[in-house]
C-alpha cells in the first residue's frame, strides 16, 4: 500500500522537481592584462646613471664618468617565444646628449646608440623584465682613454626592469656592460670597460 501511495505522488509531481539542480555557472578566471609594449607601440625614455672603468681583457683601468640619455623605441613584434623568455622585439635609438668623464681627468663629449635591440619579456605584474645590445659611437673634447684619439665607437649589453604602476608611465632600472674603442684605427687601442647603474623614467603610448 505504501508503495503504491509513493507512485502517486511521484506520478503527480513536474519531471522539473525530479530533475538534478544545475551547477551554478562558475566566472571564468580573469584573463592577464595585456602588456602596454604591444606591437607598434612607441616608448621615450630620459634617464642617466654613473660608470666605473673596470680591467678587462686589458682595458684601460680607471676611467669613471657619468651619463645622461634620452631614447625613443617601438615595438616590432607580437609576444614570440616559449616559456620564460616568451617577449617582444623593440628596436631603439639613442642619444647621450652629456658624457663627463671625471676620473682620471675631465672630459666631456655627446654620443649617439642608433641601434638598441631590447627584448622585452611578458610582464611580471607591473614589473616589466628585458635584456638589450646596443652600438654607437661617441665623440670627445679630449682622447679617450688617454694618448688615442677623441671619436670612438661604443657597446654595450645590459639587462634591467621597467616599473609601471599605471602600465604607461614608470621607473627604469638597469645595468650596462660597457665598452668605448677606436676600432684599431690607430695603433693604440686600449679601449675601455665599465659597470654602468642606469636609471629613468618612461613614457609609452
């Protein structure tokens, strides 16, 4: 009797109550920001930093002199490669309007790095990684380093951070390995090597 009481309520109730409820929909998980050094965006860098001459592979030992750059860069390239060192290709050029050297004596020049070739990984938060090579030349008041002459040709290899808290403007860190020579255009050709600490502000629209 019992069973056939419980097949009549059953019978009487919409195949709705029967059914399972649905899982609730759950919100898809918030897509990245994507990196304001998109393709085809440009960036104006101001900035400067100090140098200390360092001996290597028999360098000119001594030299110290402080910077100041102002540099402009677009980006050439969509995100490329795997992983961690997944980034983006920016060309840059740039211009050292003020070279003073102070040690081991004064001397003052301007150079030009109109090849900058940085690779700027995807962004760690508001943190922005990247490596660079760059070459150029430089053109003094005085030879350097001392007994040479005073046009010489420059490089360098660096790596640093960008810091943009609104994703347009930020801070720059970096470090620069760099060398000034005369390309064995004269007979002496000591070159110099130095550790550069950089840093700048930015602007990328």
């Amino acid at each position: 009797m019992w069973g056939l009481l419980l097949l009549l309520l059953l019978s009487g109730l919409p195949a709705t109550a029967l059914a399972q409820p649905a899982p609730a929909p759950t919100d898809p998980a918030p897509a990245a920001p994507a990196s304001p050094l998109r393709a085809g965006a440009s960036e104006i860098t101001v900035g400067g930093g100090a140098a200390w001459g360092v001996e290597v592979f028999h360098s000119s030992t001594g030299h110290d002199f402080a910077f100041q750059t102002l540099s402009w860069g677009r980006v050439l390239t969509a995100p490329r490669g795997p992983g961690l060192l997944r980034g983006r290709l920016q060309w840059a050029i740039e211009v050292m309007p003020v070279f003073g050297q102070y040690e081991p004596r004064k001397v003052y020049g301007v150079g030009v790095t109109p090849i900058v070739w940085r690779w700027n990984f995807d962004a760690r938060g508001t943190v922005l990684p990247f490596v660079e090579l760059g070459g150029g030349g430089l053109w003094t008041t005085e030879p350097v380093p001392e007994r040479t002459i005073g046009s010489n040709f420059t490089a360098h290899l660096g790596a640093g951070i960008r810091w943009l808290p609104d994703r347009r403007h930020g801070l720059v860190l970096a470090y620069r390995f760099h060398h000034i020579s005369n390309g064995n255009r004269i007979e002496r050709n000591p070159g110099i090597n130095s550790h550069q600490a950089y840093v700048g502000w930015t602007w990328i629209r």
